[in-house]
C-alpha cells in the first residue's frame, strides 16, 4: 500500500508539473506587436489584451494565449493612445498631448464617447483607472485629475460631465513630466498615482487631497509610469531604467518598501511604460522611446511573472 501510495504520489508531481509546463507554454513571454505600432498602454479583459499608439491612436487587440491580434480600432488622424483600461465592455483611453479621452466598445472597436477636458495649452491625458462610479484620468503637464462620471452598468456619462480635480495636500508640481500612472482600491475610496519627475508615490482622495507613500530607506521610484495595484502590492514600470519595482505597502498604503526590482536580464524590456495583470502573470508593453520609430521598427509586450 505504501509503494502504491508513493507511486501514485510521483504519477501526480509529474502529471501536475506537466501541466504547468504546459499551461506555461501556451502563454507567450514575448507577444510581437505589428511593426512600426508604437504602443504605450496595455489593458487586459479575460485572456485578451489591448494595446494603443501613440503614432495614430490605434488600438490592437490579441490573445494572450496564442499571443495573435489584430487591429480593434483603425488608425485616426490626429488621434493619440496612451494609457487604457478595460471596464465592463468598453475601453477608455487616454488622449495624450491633444488633451482628451475616448471610450470605444471593446468588443467592435466603435467610439462610444469623446471627452475634451483640455481645449488649448499644455497639456499630456496620460493614463487612467475606472472604479465602480468614475474614470479617473491622468495630466502630466498639470496638477489635477479628471473625473468623468460613470452611470449604471458603467455607462460613461456626458462629454460635458467630467470634473476637473485639483490636486492638494503634499503634492506640489515640478518641472518636466508629472503625475503619470494611476490606480484605485477595490472600492474606488482611495487613488494612487505616481509622479515621474521626482519619483515619489501618493495617495489620494475623490476630493483630490494627496499624502505622500514613505518608502523605506528613502527609497523612490523615478520615471515611474505605468503602476498596477494588487491587493497591498504596488507594481512601478520605472520606463527609462528598464525595471518594473515591486512595492510592498501596509494595510493604510500610506508608508512600504521596495521588495525587488525586475530588469534585463532576465527581460527584454526596451523602457516598459505600464503593466496590466492575468492570473499570475505581468505584462508590459515596451515603448522603445530611445529608438526611432520606423515602420518596420519592432515593438512587443514582455511577460513577467507577479
């Protein structure tokens, strides 16, 4: 009984362990993008994820599992993509420098609302996080947020609804790029967001009052893009140091710690901008800002692991 216990044991490691390899195999580490795309922002909806450019507001859409796509939303004159998120069917958009936002149908790739929160003047819509009642989005070039309402099942509302947000309490605006990623608690009571220029983390209220996140050992995250939070752990896509930091925050997320820094090796990031989450698995899309876009340049998202 033994040895049949201890067989049967072994058959089961190895049934498991196959498996997994399997399971592993089926998901790419390197998904190509179409040559010349220049993406930035990367959202995941089931085993589908989706991808924007900067170039002309593209949008691509493919499987995670097979690593294949095609294009969602047909390149647009004019039109900018920047940081995405996935929300109940529809994809919001950031607009980047033209200072608006989009919502399409994730599904059919048609344009269900525009948002123009800034009409001229400096201005770069940079990332957003959708909760239960807002989508909530980023401007590097000012400090303030920009709230637009969501109705029931998600519906986004007006293109006049949106609020703008201004930013207080210990945050204060420096020169070059400023608040960049952005995301929320479950509950959508809480806000984090990061500031490129000087590194440092915040929460924030509905209300728009920031505090600081104290990392320990005076630690900070500079060039911080993208961020994913995940439970009490904060991922940081820090961009031009080509490493994603993994943050450990205490159950008020007002102070944490640096647990490690993921770069090459192992990865191929050519500077990650933002990070989208599947299972046990993070993917960052590689913007290769310190190479030339041409049309045959390539361009990929990199698969880590949480």
């Amino acid at each position: 009984m033994t040895k049949l216990l201890a067989v049967l044991t072994t058959l089961a490691a190895v049934f498991a362990a196959s498996a997994s390899a399997t399971s592993d195999a089926a998901f790419p580490k390197r998904i190509d993008l179409p040559d010349g795309f220049q993406p930035e922002g990367i959202a995941i909806a089931g085993q589908r994820f989706f991808t924007g450019s900067l170039a002309n507001g593209a949008i691509y859409s493919g499987s995670l599992r097979t690593g294949q796509g095609a294009l969602l939303v047909q390149p647009q004159a004019g039109r900018i993509a920047v940081g995405m998120k996935e929300d109940r069917g529809r994809l919001f958009v950031a607009g980047g420098r033209n200072g608006n936002a989009f919502v399409y149908d994730a599904r059919t790739g048609r344009n269900l609302a525009t948002y123009q929160f800034v009409s001229s003047g400096d201005s770069f819509i940079n990332d957003v996080v959708v909760t239960k009642t807002a989508a909530w989005f980023t401007d590097s070039s000012k400090p303030v947020l920009y709230r637009v309402p969501l109705g029931p099942g998600g519906r986004p509302g007006a293109p006049s609804s949106f609020e703008v947000v201004e930013l207080g309490g210990d945050y204060e605006q420096v020169g070059g790029f400023n608040v960049n990623g952005i995301d929320a608690t479950p509950n959508g009571k809480t806000l984090v967001i990061v500031q490129s220029a000087t590194g440092k983390l915040f929460t924030v209220t509905p209300a728009g009052l920031a505090r600081t996140i104290v990392l320990a050992d005076g630690e900070s995250v500079p060039n911080g893009d993208g961020i994913l939070l995940h439970g009490k752990t904060l991922y940081v896509a820090q961009n031009q140091l080509n490493v994603v930091a993994k943050i450990a925050l205490v159950s008020n997320l007002r102070s944490g710690r640096v647990v490690r820094r993921s770069g090459k090796p192992p990865h191929d990031f050519d500077i990650p901008t933002t990070l989208a989450l599947h299972g046990s698995r993070l993917y960052a899309v590689n913007a290769r800002f310190g190479t030339t876009p041409t049309p045959t340049t390539d361009y990929w998202i990199t698969q880590l692991k949480k």
